[in-house]
C-alpha cells in the first residue's frame, strides 16, 4: 500500500513539474510583449481579400516579400467565402468590421463594386497597366466608365485541345495514300500509252514519276505531320472527319460541354455585343443580328453531327474521355494544362497533346472565345489606400513562372515568363477574347446565354431565341 502511494506521489510531482516547464515556456516577459504590441501598432495593417484557397501560399509569399521592402507594413493575406462576396465586403466596410484594403475579384463584377465604392481609381506609380504590359483584353476588363478602376491579374479563357499523336498518325497515312494513289494513276496512264502506241505495257511502266501540282501541295502541307490537320474552322474539322479514317481507339472527332457558356461562346462571341468594348456601355444591346444567328444555326446543325447530349456530357468528363485518348478534338479552359501535364507524369494521358486557336465558325464567319479576367481592387472606403495600390501593383507585376507553377494560374501580363511554350498560345487566345459586361443590370446575361444556347442546341429556332434574349436585357438594362 505503501507503496503504491510513494508511486502516486511521484507521479503527481512528474505532472506537476510538467506543467511549470511548459508555461515556463510559454511565458513571455511583459516587456517584450509590450515592446512587440507597439511595433505592430506603428505599422499599417492591410488586409487583402481573396476566395480561392489555392493562391493562399503564393499571396503570403508576395506579402513577405513586400513586407520585407516595407518595414512599416504589415499585410494579412485573408481567404474568405465567395458566397455574396461583394455584400460581405461593403457591409464589413460600411459597419467598421475588419474589412479588406484591397481584393480579388472577377472582372465582370467591377462595375458594381466600383459603384459602391468599395474600388478606386488605381494610381498606378510606376505606370504598370499600360498596353505595353497588357493585352487590350485585359486592359478593357480593369476600365469602367473610361477609368482604370483594378490591376489585371490572372485569366481564363478558351483554346482548342486536340490529340497531337492521333493528329499525326491520320497525316501519316493520308500522305501514303497520296502516294499510292499517284503512283497507281502514274501507272495506269502509262499502260495506256503503252497499248495506244502499240507496245506490250510492261515496255511502259514508269521507273518513276512526279507528282501533280496539287497532289504535291498536299503531300508538302502533310509533311508538317500534327500541326497541317489543326483546324481554322469547324469546316476543317468536319472535312476531316469525312475525310480521314481516325486512328484506332477514337470515338470522335469532336467533343466538349456543350451545356456550358465558357465551351460555346465563341460560336457567336465576335456577334454578340452587350456593354460595348468595356462592357460598361448601357446604350449598346446587340445579340440577335444576321451573323449571330447564321452562326448558332451552324451550331445547332452540329448536334446532327456529334451528337453530344447537353444533359449527359461534363468538362470533367470530357476530359478524362481526351485523356485516354477517346477525342480528336474539344473545347478546354486554360485549367486543362495543368490537368494533362499532371496526368502526363502519372502516366495517364494517351498521347501527346497540343494547343491551338478557336476554328471559326466558318471562313466567312468569325469566332471569338470569352475570357474571364481576376483583377486587385483597392478599397475605396480603405485608410491605407496608397499603400494597398501599392502592394496590388507589386502582386499583379510579378514577372516569373510562380504564380502558375505554384497555383496554376495564369498572369493576365504581357510580361509573364513561363517555361511551357504553349501558353504562348494561351495568351495569343486571351488576346482575341472577350469579357462578360460589368453592366450591374446584366448581371444575370451569363446565365440568360447558357440557357439560350442550351435551347438552340436542343432544336428551338435560333432567331426566336436570340431575340426573345435581346428584349430580355434590353429590359434589364435600358
């Protein structure tokens, strides 16, 4: 018994001595405290917004190194919900909450944040968002009202994805059926001089011969392999599919989410134009037009074609089907880079791949993809602006690869260095894209477009569609 209670009274002493060790070591002397209170009083504190989790490490890595440039800063990167983002940002802004100095958002949603003044005029010291460092695309989606109002950041758009193997494969062989084909003319023609003339064929057979001019045009435009059969236009695509046997294990020539806005807006992106070039302009509403519906008419023809059922087909899906090498071709965002490489080195992806423009629709007709643009927007209502129009320069001016290597993200700037080459045709693509409005009364547009184009594509007539869409906004917005 004795003994036992020796061993409590030791244990109870170990636990004991524990517990004065550990707040030992979390004892602070007062004076430090107070030393390390006072510092971070004398520094502005900026908090900077965001909701997409994935760019948390890379924004806390722009935060110290700009706090290590500016002592007097401190900066607290803060992911938030996107649910009624904005509504949260005034609300926080207007009640005296903690609140951001500055924030990401989507450039579609400009128009109203600038209206409430939760964004500004930027000031843009070092003169950054000028047309040598941007495209005009990003250029027009940071301008409202004619005013520079967010720093381009990051972008998305569209690009067509296509089986670069698979490509050169059907290239091969067209080309050896060329061959054989003028070989076997070549052939024939002379047995028939030979008989005309009076000789036995076999005095006739040609020990060689040339090709004609056009057969030798296409044999040199093959030559390129892959690249000679990417299509300019979805006519290209469909001439292929007629065409060209496609190579073992594909199930189609074409394939992508036709229930989506982002995989069918170019059809009629370069047709459609609401907002105008900023799309801020309320006077400008023009949807249903003689180009816009001679396009979506070709597009629903495309239903007969690939059949795609809008209720049945997913990006995601269709990407895995690319992936195991099912699809020629599909319509993919930029995010589908990051997606093969990944599936390159696990040893998933069949094939190589390649990048390239939107085919138009037509060689009469244009296209035009739409391009979502992240932009930094300072607070209009903030006590630190000038210093957060700083930090948002020096986050949206980072010139090297991290921002994609490390969150796969693309940097809306002309400047941007990557190591892959083909985000040079990404850009190329950013280029020619066009941005959702920012006009606050067409808010809902996006989801108006989809269902509109959901219900072309499913056989309603296209011009009754357009332009029940057309009075749609123009009562919205005028």
């Amino acid at each position: 018994m004795n003994t036992r209670k020796r061993l409590y009274a030791v244990t109870l002493v170990c636990i004991m001595f524990a517990f004065v060790l550990y707040r030992g070591l979390q004892y602070t002397d007062p004076s430090v405290a107070l030393e390390n209170n006072k510092e971070t009083a004398n520094k502005e504190t900026l908090y900077f917004w965001y909701t997409d989790e994935t760019l948390t490490d890379y924004l806390n890595s722009c935060a110290l190194s700009f706090m290590e440039e500016h002592e007097n800063v401190r900066i607290v990167p803060t992911c938030v919900s996107a649910v009624e983002y904005l509504e949260t940002i005034y609300d926080a802004t207007m009640d005296g909450q903690v609140y951001p100095d500055l924030f990401i958002v989507t450039n579609d949603c400009l128009e109203k944040a600038y209206l409430s003044g939760i964004a500004t005029t930027i000031r843009d010291k070092t003169g950054l968002v000028t047309e040598e460092n941007y495209p005009k695309a990003a250029l027009s989606a940071v301008t409202c009202q004619e005013k520079l109002v967010a720093y381009p950041f990051y972008y998305e758009t569209s690009v067509l994805l296509y089986n670069r193997t698979h490509l050169a494969s059907m290239a091969k062989a067209r080309q050896e059926a060329l061959l054989a084909q003028e070989e076997g003319e070549a052939a024939q023609a002379a047995v028939d001089e030979a008989l005309a003339a009076g000789l036995e064929p076999d005095d006739m057979l040609p020990s060689g011969s040339e090709a004609s001019s056009d057969v030798a045009e296409e044999l040199q435009r093959l030559s390129a392999g892959a690249d000679a059969l990417v299509p300019a236009t979805m006519d290209d695509i469909l001439n292929l599919a007629d065409t060209y046997d496609a190579p073992e294990g594909v199930e189609a020539i074409m394939k992508w989410d036709v229930s989506d806005i982002f995989y069918n807006y170019f059809f009629a992106g370069n047709y459609i134009n609401v907002g105008g070039p900023d799309g801020d302009d309320a006077s400008v509403v023009d949807i249903c037009n003689e180009n816009s519906v001679q396009c979506l008419n070709l597009y629903q023809s495309l239903n007969q074609f690939f059949s795609i059922e809008a209720k049945e087909t997913t990006y995601d899906s269709v990407m895995q089907e690319f992936m195991d090498g099912k699809i020629l071709f599909t319509v993919a965002t930029t995010d589908a880079v990051a997606r093969l490489e990944q599936a390159k080195q696990e040893g998933k992806l069949e094939g190589e791949y390649g990048i390239s423009l939107l085919p138009d629709v037509s060689s009469q007709l244009r296209s035009r993809g739409l391009s979502v643009t992240n932009v930094i927007a300072v607070n209009g209502y903030g006590q630190h602006k000038n210093v957060a129009d700083q930090f948002a320069s020096y986050v949206a001016g980072q010139t090297d690869d991290a921002l994609y290597q490390r969150c796969g993200k693309l940097s809306a700037g002309l400047f941007a260095t990557h190591e892959n080459a083909i985000f040079d045709t990404t850009m190329e693509a950013y280029k020619e894209s066009i941005s959702l409005p920012k006009l606050v009364q067409a808010s809902s547009f996006w989801v108006q477009l989809e269902v509109t184009l959901t219900g072309i594509w499913q056989g309603e007539d296209t011009t009754a569609s357009l332009e029940k869409l057309q009075q749609q906004m123009e009562n919205q917005i005028r």
